[in-house]
C-alpha cells in the first residue's frame, strides 16, 4: 500500500485538522528530453506521497524566434487559462525573490496554512511571460541567479518541491 503524507495545521487552540490541497506544475514545452521526462515522472512519483500532484504541459505554439512578443503573448493566454481565479499562483522567475531551501519549505508551509485548495508553479517559456502573467502571481521565486534550461529548471523545482514536503514532515532526506 502507497504511504501518502497530509500536512496538519496546529491552531492555536485546538488539535491539528487535515488540510488536503492540490499542487499543480504548468510548464511550457517546446521539446522532449527523455532525461527530463524520467525526472519528471521520479518526482511526480515522490511528491505524490505527500499531496495531490499533477505536471500540467502546456504545448508552445509554433511561432518564429523571431516574432518573441507574439509567442510570449499566446504562451501567457494558455497560462492564464489553466488557473482558477483561487489558486495560489507561484510563478518561476529570474526576477523573483530567491529562498534557500529552508526558507523554501517555510514559505511554502504559510501559504499551506491559509488554505488554498490549489498550489500552482509556474515555469514561463523561453522568452518569458506576461506583465499578465506577473500581475496574477501571488509569489514570483527564482530558483538561480543563472539562466537555465527549462528541463533542468522544471528538474530542480521538482526536487525543491520534494525536498520542502521532507523538511515540513521531519523525514530525513535533506542534510542542514
């Protein structure tokens, strides 16, 4: 039998009560790495433990390079399409605030804590997203001050994912 984890909120009075919230990844894909998918499917397999999960891929449209606005324009209305107007969008960003991996899980254990039914992250295309996209976001993170591939991108915020779900349980898998 799969063990799944659920989070508990302490109240301040009170015992601790269920709270059961979805995480869904939105990433733009352009092409297909197998290493990539492998990864995918790993961590996919190991958040699941812990909460609902779900990678949702979001086809780029085939636009030239060289038209960038164009592309970054339908890229963000597919984007904003796949998001509830509840959610608690987080988007990825080379612009966002960066967390070490405690302060990771922290932030990620207050937004737990006020109780949305959906966690949403967001790895934008090539080119980016929207002010739109920007405007919506309730949190923008950046996962390095370096560019990087999409697929080591979505990789490493999979494993930060994992690895917060770890650290907020007390399960050994992340070494201070």
């Amino acid at each position: 039998m799969e063990r799944r984890y659920r989070f508990t909120a302490q109240r301040h009075s009170g015992p601790a009560e269920k709270i059961i919230m979805k995480v869904i990844f939105l990433y733009i894909e352009s092409q297909k790495e197998d290493w990539a998918l492998e990864a995918q499917s790993l961590y996919t397999e190991k958040i699941k433990r812990f909460s609902e999960f779900e990678i949702i891929k979001i086809k780029s449209p085939s636009i030239a390079r060289d038209n960038k606005a164009h592309k970054i324009e339908e890229e963000s209305k597919m984007i904003l399409g796949k998001l509830k107007s509840d959610d608690y969008f987080i988007l990825f960003d080379e612009e966002g605030k960066i967390f070490d991996s405690i302060a990771f899980a922290q932030n990620f254990k207050k937004i737990q804590e006020s109780n949305p039914k959906r966690i949403v992250f967001l790895i934008g295309g090539a080119f980016g997203v929207s002010t739109e996209v920007k405007a919506r976001a309730n949190q923008k993170l950046s996962l390095s001050k370096m560019v990087m591939n999409h697929h080591v991108a979505l990789t490493m915020a999979l494993e930060q994912i994992y690895r917060t779900f770890t650290i907020l349980k007390g399960i050994p898998y992340h070494n201070s």
